[in-house]
C-alpha cells in the first residue's frame, strides 16, 4: 500500500495548516489511485503552503519500482521520507584523503549519493558525486552527454591531498534513462563498488552524551563517525516539486574522532540569506574555520546556500561552538 500524501508531508516536516482548519484530521486513512495524488487533504495542504499553485509531493515508492535503477548501476539503496525517496549511496571509500595533518575517513567527507524521487511528472535524480581533480572533467562529459545537470562543483574541505571536488547534479526523467546516464558518470571514475555492510558499528571514541546535551538533539554512529542531519522548517520546492528531507536539503554535523576526546568536524549547514552572516559570525566565534559558500541546486524555493566548516578540538567543545550557528537558522526541532 502506498504511503498517503498527507503522511510525507508530516514526515517531511512540511505545514498542514490546511488540514487542521478543514477539520480533516480524522481522515488519514484516505488514498487515491496508486501513483497519483487524489488526496484532497494533502492538496489542501499544499495550496495552503503555496499561493501560486500546485506543488507535487514525491510518491511512496517500493523496491519494484526502482529495480531498472539497481539493475543498471548495480547498488541498492534506502528508503527514506516514507519511501518517498530512494537513496543510493556513492562512498569514496577507495580514497585516502588527509586534510591538516587529519586521514578523512569516508563517513566524515567522502559520502556522496543518488536520490531518486518519483513524482506525478516523472522521475527526478539529485545527487552529489565526489570525484578527483583528474577524474572531474570525465565525469562532466558524461553528465552533460546524457542531459544530466550538474548544479555545483566545490570542496567540502580546506588543504586535502590529494584533491578531491564534489559535483551535484539534477534530472527529471524516465529512472532507467536516469540510471543510465548516472552509470557513465559513475564509470568515469574509481568509485567501488558497494561494501557489504559491517555486522557491528565502529566503536566512536568520543563522549556522544555530552555532544548530544551540546547540540540539543541525538546523534547517529556510522562507520565511526558521529552525525546529525537536521531539516528545515520551511516547505522547500523546485519548481513544481516539494523536496523532502532525503533529498538533499538538510544540515549535516558530522565529528570524526582523532584521539583523547578530540575530534575533526566537517559538514554544511543548509542556510536562507538572511542566515548567512550571522552563521560565519557565530561559527567565527567558536573558533570554527568556513570552508566554502555555495548553493547546490539552480531552481529551488526558498534559495538555499550551504556552508560548510571545518574543526578540531574537544568533542564537546566543537559542539557548544555549532549550538549558536545551528540556532541561526530555522532548523526543525529535534522529535
């Protein structure tokens, strides 16, 4: 059964103002046809959000539905957003990057991804692929020659060895077409294939409590890495498209353990304009380093900027330091 509308847009954290004035709280069960959006509540709610129009949530999708994508790339990937979308993870575990004097691990930096969303128009493809400086100029040929966008091309980190660049990328289209053209990028370059995943989680050698209490929500071990991904409040679209959590649009903290209680942090915040200064300000005063300033997507309302940053030190510190940055922007709250 395909997950209602109504339940991605609470899961996305996006407003259903409309629903509590139409007084249809107690009609969660409805549906429509699978594969269309006849659930006159969500549309309720999403002409509440948007004077303009129309805009089409991503559908609740299953492992069928995206089986020409893992067939032509050869990985599977996670649901998310109440299978409204399909993540693929790109890893460059392959890569042994330094960074002041610091081995990146892959889950600190190196994890790019595909997400792909079905909507009522087609299928959309976003994504971040990271690639090396000889590997970056392939990989746009291939792109461009299977009419894939790329968004932005930039670092998430300072002085590296040896370098390494991140490309987004966006299309709308038929999956297997999508898949296709994201096969030759991929083939472009030495990104692994997929690694069974570990059967226990690396021990992360930091006091996660304390960083939690720091930054006011929990966090999540990964690959020995510690992380956070936090949405926005607002309902952010492209163009006729309301994007979702998992698509891309959220801040990511992540710390990094180097020994004694330390940590490296590397990460973006998702940022309005008006956000901006008053993040370098308050990561200025943290003692936190800005790496870049850029925007990852052409077309997205509202126009969103990401910052990323870099740091070492105590654990605990580090993340008194990210509190006041992440209370600069209109972050969802922790559940």
């Amino acid at each position: 059964m395909r997950t209602p509308p109504h339940a991605l847009l609470k899961a996305a954290g996006i407003p259903v103002l409309a629903l509590l004035l139409a007084g249809l709280t107690a009609c969660g069960a409805q549906s429509g046809t699978p594969g269309h959006h006849t659930d006159m509540t969500a549309h309720a709610a999403v002409q509440a959000d948007d004077d303009e129009g129309h805009r089409s949530l991503p559908i609740a999708t299953t492992d069928a539905d995206w089986k020409p994508v893992t067939d032509a790339l050869g990985r599977t990937g996670k649901f998310g957003d109440n299978n409204g979308v399909y993540r693929i993870p790109l890893t460059r575990t392959d890569l042994h990057v330094t960074t002041k004097g610091v081995d990146i691990k892959p889950g600190l930096s190196l994890g790019g991804y595909a997400a792909f969303a079905k909507y009522d128009d087609g299928a959309m493809l976003m994504g971040d692929l990271v690639v090396t400086e000889a590997e970056l100029p392939k990989v746009t040929d291939a792109l461009q020659a299977h009419g894939i966008e790329q968004t932005a091309v930039h670092k998430h980190l300072l002085e590296q060895s040896p370098a390494v660049w991140w490309t987004h990328i966006h299309a709308m289209g038929d999956p297997a077409k999508l898949a296709e053209g994201l096969k030759a990028a991929l083939d472009a370059t030495a990104i692994p294939a997929p690694a069974a995943p570990a059967a226990t989680q690396q021990p992360v050698d930091l006091d996660t409590t304390a960083i939690d209490s720091e930054i006011g929500r929990k966090g999540t071990a990964d690959g020995g890495i510690y992380k956070y991904s936090i949405a926005r409040k607002e309902t952010i679209t492209d163009g006729d498209h309301l994007l979702t959590p998992a698509s891309g649009v959220t801040t990511g903290i992540n710390f990094q353990p180097v020994g004694g209680g330390k940590a490296a942090i590397n990460g973006d915040f998702v940022l309005t304009a008006s956000e901006v200064q008053p993040v370098i300000q308050a990561l200025r005063r943290g003692g936190i380093d800005i790496v870049e300033l850029h925007s990852h997507s052409l077309t997205e309302q509202p126009r969103l900027f990401y910052m990323h940053f870099w740091a070492v030190d105590d654990g605990a510190k580090l993340a008194k330091a990210l509190r006041p940055a992440l209370d600069a922007t209109n972050f969802k709250p922790a559940s």
